[in-house]
C-alpha cells in the first residue's frame, strides 16, 4: 500500500453517523478520499473480537476484502474501572441492551452512586487494512470521569456523561472541533495522520 493515504482512496468502514463525521473533518481536509461503507450495500460486521484491536481488524478486514480496497475500522468504549471495565468492549451493546443510552445513563447512576470512584476512560483502536493484509493498528485513549445527569446533546453515544480530565464540559457539550482535538479517536487518527500523511 502507498506510503501516503491521500493517493488511495479508503474505505471506512463504520456506520455510524458520528464516527463518519469525525473521520470526515480530520482527513478529507487532508486529502484523504474516504469512502462510506455505510453508503453501500455492505452490512455490519459481528463484533466477535475479545479485545477494541480485534473488533476493529475484524471490520477493516472484511471491508478491505469486499471492496478490494484499503480500510479504516474503530471499535471503541467506555471503561470504568469500578465497574471492573464494563462495558468496555460491550459499550454499544450494553447500552441496547438497557433499552437506549438514556436509560443505560440512569442504570450506571444507580451502579456509581455510592462508589467514590468515578473516573472513566474512552479507548479507541484504529485498524488499516489493506488488500495484501494488515498495516497498522492505532490506540488512542482519554481519561475523565463520570458525571451525573448526563449534561449535553452534542456527541454521541455516552459523550453527554463523560468528562475529560482537565475541561469542565463533559463531551455532550463540547462542540465538535473541540472534541476531535482531544478524544480517544482523535488521539488514533493523530497516530494514523502521522504514519501515513506526514
């Protein structure tokens, strides 16, 4: 695969329409010519991976040998360490399984509300795939902590209870640029940006 992303186009496999749009303002600028897997025909892959790495390979994959084209894939979370990781790698599905992200909000209330700990952190593995295999895989985290009612209606996901260390605005209501300067994908994107576009 070429050294540099921009003389490729790249198929990102996601979709969520959040995701999109991060990944969207930090490379197209760049000259990076993504293309949506979620504007094809292409279905969701099964989650079947133990660990953020493993899913994200996983989609990268299996979009990369579809499209016979290089691929981007996430899998990313929320791990709370007094709740000895969960959801983690389950964020989404936990979070479905409550009955929707407000109701998963109330439910981690309920699980914290006599815990002193609350701290929380985001982790985000990036994989490229490419047709002759595996790249690289990018980590990027952030750490903060939980807070209660969820506060926001920016972001997505569990953004609106989230707040990273050093800000006094949880995720929910930051606004975007300001997020994809600091969060967990943005961390993993910088690594991909500086492998690869630099």
């Amino acid at each position: 695969m070429a050294k540099n992303l921009n003389q490729l186009e790249i198929v990102l496999a996601t979709h969520n329409r959040g995701k999109i749009k991060e990944f969207d303002s930090a490379l197209t600028p760049l000259g990076v010519k993504l293309l949506f897997v979620s504007d094809t025909r292409i279905d969701e892959v099964e989650e079947t991976g133990a660990s953020f790495i493993e899913n994200a390979v996983l989609k990268a994959a299996a979009a990369s040998r579809l499209t016979n084209k290089p691929a981007l894939a996430d899998d990313s979370g929320l791990i709370i360490p007094a709740l000895n990781g969960h959801p983690g790698i389950n964020s989404k599905r936990w979070a479905e399984s409550c009955g929707g992200f407000t109701a998963a909000f109330t439910k981690l209330e309920s699980l914290l509300k006599s815990v002193p700990d609350k701290s929380a952190y985001f982790e985000c593995a990036l994989a490229l795939y490419g047709p002759e295999g595996l790249n690289k895989v990018f980590v990027g985290k952030i750490h903060g902590n939980l807070t209660f009612p969820p506060r926001g209606l920016n972001g997505f996901g569990y953004d609106s209870i989230f707040m990273p260390e050093g800000f006094t605005q949880t995720f929910g209501e930051m606004d975007a640029q300001q997020k994809q300067t600091i969060s967990h994908r943005a961390n993993a994107i910088e690594k991909l940006i500086k492998a690869y576009l630099q």
